[in-house]
C-alpha cells in the first residue's frame, strides 16, 4: 500500500515515523533528519520520555530548517 510522505508529499510505499514529531516520512525524509544537527537531541528526549513511562511523546517539533 502506497502512502503520501507527510513532509515532501512524495508517494512511498515505506515510511517511518518522524524523530521530530509525529508525522509519517519516507525514507529520504528520514535520511535528511538523520543528518540534522538537533536530530541526537531530538533522540535523547523521546529516550526520556519513554523510560519516564511517556510512550506517546510528540517529540521537540520539526526544526524550521528541515
């Protein structure tokens, strides 16, 4: 089944979930966040969050710059 990225729009057929927040991205979305300055940050929190028992974190939000 094919799926829109949330963030290009781009058509996909594999897609994860953002580190950022909750959207859904292609695997070229996720390259790009991977590559992302904030992107350890972003890992460190949602880390947190889940050994804090917070299993639906929304995470830090989308840098402006991705």
């Amino acid at each position: 089944m094919a799926t829109k990225c949330d963030r290009c729009k781009n058509t996909t057929k594999s897609w994860t979930m953002s580190t950022f927040n909750t959207e859904q991205i292609c695997m070229e979305c996720k390259d790009k966040e991977r590559k992302h300055p904030k992107f350890k940050e972003a890992q460190d929190a949602e880390h947190q969050a889940v050994k804090n028992g917070n299993y639906n974190f929304g995470g830090i939000g989308k840098p402006d710059d991705l």
